[in-house]
C-alpha cells in the first residue's frame, strides 16, 4: 500500500468512527421525537374516544404503547439505517468541527473526484489527517438527548396520563355494547341448542318442524351478523316469536295435565307403574307401547285376578281423564277406550278389551304427540322470550 492509499485508509477510518459516534448522539434525538410523535397520535385517539365510543381505557393504553414503540423504532431507524455515503458524512463533519471542507476535499482527492498532483495530494491529505487528529468526538459529539424532545415527549405524557385518570363517559356506551354483544352470543347459542331439540322432537309434522327451524334460523342469522342493535335483535327474537305463536295449541296443556293425572291413578299397580312412569317422565310413546302390551301376549299371561286389577286401574285413568277435562276431544275418546277395555275384562269379554286397549295406546299415542309438540313450541318460545329480555336488560343498562 502507498503512502497516499495508507492516509485515504486512514481518513475512512476517521469518518466511520465519527459516524458511528454521530448516529449514537442523534438516537438521543431522534428516538425522543417518535416518541413524542406516537404519544401525540395517542393522545389524539384518547381525546376522539372522549366524543365516541371506541375503545376501553385498557385497550387504549395497549395502543398508545404500540404507537409510542413504534415512534421510537422509526426515530432509532432514521439514525442508524438512513444512508451516509463518505462524501456526505465529510460535509457534515466540515460544519460540525470548522475543519473548512478539509474533509470535503480530502475525500474527492482520494475518490479521483478531484484532480490533484501527487504532490498536492499528498499535501491535503496530510493536513487533513493532522486536523482530524486534533478533534476530540467526545466534545465536538456529545450524547445528549433533545431537550425540546424530551420536553415535547414529558408534555404528552402528562396529557395522556391526565386523560386516562379523567373519567371517561364514553366507556358507559362501551361497556352497555359489550353486554348486549355477550347476550346476543348466549342467544345465539341457546338458539342452537333449540333448533337441534326441535331438529329431533317427536311429535311435530314435517311442516310444523319446518316452520319451527325456519323461525330460528332467521333469528340467529339476524343475531349473529354482528351489527345487530339491542333494538334489532329484540326486534328479529320478537319477530320469530310472532312465528312460533301460530304453532301454539292451547288445549295441549289441558291434555298434559289429563295424562299426568291418569299416571297418577295408575302408580299404584305394579301392573301399570311402568305406564305411569313413563307418562310422568313425558315419554308418552313409551307408555303408550307399554299399554298396547296388554293388548297381546303380555295380556294372555294375566291370571283372572290380575286382568281385574288391571280393569280397576284403567277404570281409575279413564275417570281421572273426565275429571281434568270432559270436552277435551283426545282425553274424551281415551277415557271412553279405557273405560271400555275395563268394562269388557269385568264382562270376561277379553277380546274386546284387548281390542279397546290397542285402541287406547294407540290414542294415547297421538295425544302425547300433540303434547310433545306443544312442548316443543313452548321451549322454543321460552328460549326466545329469555333471549329478548336479557338483551333488552343489557340494551337498558
């Protein structure tokens, strides 16, 4: 290596050691100001989440966190990854330290930028060198952050600080939101489980159950789009309730209430307690096969004294079903079958009772169907009354 290349070697030298120091004294400057600047587009939303309803204070703070580290980030980003080229860095080193464009010159001799005789060459980079030794980065350099920065930055901080400790009358609105939001998600999962229970509800014509699907479905769909207002959604639960009221059958309680009331007289017999736990428990086709069974072979096993009994407990449910409701269509052609099957045992007409008892668990069947279907329609209802008013509670508070 010449003589010349050793000094353009060292004046590099020179100019990536002061770089490197004047990057590290404008991260003090330049990491405040992002900073400044991403509390101040926090501030900003603090004050728009004062006028509308945004966001929570917890979640505001989460942002204006992010916007401040961000800030930072692009003021650390700025000092250290903008570009600076030896010819740029020695202009701002000639102003910085009064070196007069010794650097300037200097760095356009050794680019060949400028043209120079050996000796003149020789002579610049000399005085040069002798300058830059002179300088001491440390003071010319110091690491001091922006006062003005920081000033700026200390300022929105307080700001911002002031403005979350104020109460915030918007986080009202927001909190009201959030529970009409959770009530709707409840309901729309309560609508589900609804439409699977309606989906396998016994009892229900195809197109009753049709229309029973059909009304849920279309109140979830107007719940679940996410924009629904309390007004809207107690509107759409509303709606569908309107639907499912023409399923209504008011004299499927009365019917209930006749084959509850039938159980009842029949617990007593270890002959039909079978009959009258499953009419308990709703399962009206279970109890309605169990007494078709005295219709056939387990009627034949019956000695005398057990189809008496037998006649005495169907005798017991048909009055028990006159007395809930007489002119009840269902319950009047069940008693009158039961009452009939008792009066053929008592007669020892056993084939005509085995034909009225397969006639009664046959009309017992379609009763506890109209029943099931009622139900039906009722738990849908209830699912939808209990939706309605949880989110118009929400929507109130």
């Amino acid at each position: 290596m010449t003589n010349l290349e050793s000094r353009i070697s060292n004046l590099k030298t020179y100019l990536r050691r002061w770089g490197l120091r004047l990057r590290l004294a404008e991260s003090l400057t330049w990491a405040p100001r992002g900073g400044a600047v991403g509390l101040g587009l926090g501030l900003t939303l603090a004050l728009a989440a004062r006028l509308w309803p945004l966001m929570m204070a917890r979640r505001l703070a989460g942002v204006v966190g992010l916007l401040v580290l961000v800030g930072v980030t692009a003021g650390l980003a700025v000092a250290w990854l903008w570009p600076r080229p030896s010819f740029r860095l020695a202009r701002v080193f000639d102003r910085r330290f009064g070196l007069a464009e010794r650097l300037t010159t200097a760095v356009e001799v050794g680019a060949d930028r400028l043209r120079a005789t050996p000796a003149m060459a020789q002579a610049q980079l000399t005085d040069t060198l002798n300058a830059a030794a002179r300088i001491d980065p440390r003071a010319m350099l110091p690491l001091r952050a922006s006062r003005r920065a920081l000033l700026a930055f200390c300022a929105l901080a307080t700001a911002l600080t002031l403005s979350f400790w104020l109460p915030n009358p918007q986080e009202d609105a927001l909190l009201q939101r959030a529970a009409v939001r959770e009530a709707i998600e409840e309901q729309i999962e309560d609508l589900e489980a609804a439409r699977e229970q309606v989906a396998e509800a016994e009892g229900l014509t195809e197109a009753e159950r049709e229309m029973l699907l059909q009304a849920l479905e279309e109140a979830t769909a107007a719940l679940d789009e996410g924009r629904a207002t309390p007004e809207e959604a107690v509107g759409a639960l509303s709606e569908a309730e309107r639907a499912l009221a023409e399923l209504q059958d008011p004299g499927a309680a009365t019917a209930r209430e006749g084959l509850d009331r039938a159980a009842g007289e029949m617990a007593d017999s270890e002959l039909t307690r079978d009959i009258a736990e499953s009419l308990s428990n709703g399962d009206y086709q279970e109890a309605a096969q169990a007494l078709a069974a005295y219709s056939g072979a387990k009627g034949e096993q019956l000695t005398r004294e057990e189809e008496l009994e037998l006649a005495r407990e169907l005798a017991q449910a048909a009055e028990a079903l006159a007395e809930s409701d007489p002119d009840l269509a269902e319950q009047l052609a069940l008693g009158r079958l039961l009452s009939a099957a008792a009066e053929a045992i008592e007669r020892g007409d056993i084939a005509e009772a085995r034909e009225a008892i397969g006639q009664a668990a046959q009309q017992m069947g379609e009763t506890g169907e109209r029943v099931e279907r009622q139900e039906a329609v009722e738990r849908a209802l209830a699912e939808l009354q209990e939706g309605r008013e949880q989110i118009a509670q929400a929507g109130s508070t």
